[in-house]
C-alpha cells in the first residue's frame, strides 16, 4: 500500500531472481534432454565379451565421455547407474557385523564396531598393500 519496507523491496527482487535462476535451469535440463535424445543409438564401450549373452557394455564409461555435452544427466547418471543392483554386499557387510558383535561385545561403541568392520573387510587388501610396498623397496 505504498508503506513497503526497503526489506520488503529486497526479498521482492531475489525472488525475482529465484524464480529467473530456476526459469533458466529448467530450459537448460529440457535442451539436454532434447539434445540427448536427438543422439540417436547409442554406442557402449565394451567392457568384456561373454559368448552366452554376448557384449556387455559399460554406460558409466559413455556418460563419463559425454559429460561435457551433457552435464546435468551426466550426473545424474552417476549418482543412479552405481547404484548395484543386487543386496549382497549389504548383506556380506551384515554377516560380518554378527560374527564381530556376539551378545557379549553388545555394549560397544558404534564407531568403534563400524571401524572393526572397515578393518575386518579390508584385511586381505592391506596385507597385500604392505606386502607390495615392501616389495618396492
């Protein structure tokens, strides 16, 4: 009503300037989107060759080459195709949580069972860590 702080005015003009920001991230998404889906088929890079099902192909690899021409759905892409697919490796870490923490050892610290985890998982890679460096030297 012509009584508008000078605070007022401020916030009127960031969200001025939000609403232009997203305007704009959203025209830049739908030119990649159009643009990618212009590229028509898409060769994979191959990663190895089985003879039941034929070539296996890596699209982490093909995002990572175009992620320049395509840099918000390579991201996306990143954070989505390494998602494995299967529960194993959650349920081999769970396995070795209960072989480390019996009804005995169920007051310990969390940190310091997450460490005796990390540590119980990655033994073999350490000694062969060591073993290689000893060997350097």
């Amino acid at each position: 009503m012509g009584q508008e702080s000078e605070e007022d005015e401020t916030n009127e003009g960031t969200m001025g300037e939000e609403a232009d920001a997203f305007a704009n991230l959203e025209m830049q998404i739908e030119s990649e989107i159009t643009k990618y889906k212009s590229t028509g088929k898409l060769a994979f890079y191959e990663v190895d060759k089985d003879v039941t099902t034929g070539v296996h192909a890596d699209p982490l690899l093909w995002w990572k080459e175009k992620r320049f021409q395509f840099p918000i759905l390579a991201c996306l892409a990143r954070k989505y195709l390494c998602i494995p697919a299967t529960e194993a490796p959650s349920e081999r870490i769970f396995s070795t949580a209960s072989l480390l923490l019996s009804k005995f050892r169920n007051r310990m610290d969390p940190e310091l069972a997450g460490r005796m985890v990390f540590v119980k998982k990655n033994y073999d890679w350490y000694e062969e860590f060591l073993t290689k460096k000893a060997s350097e030297e």
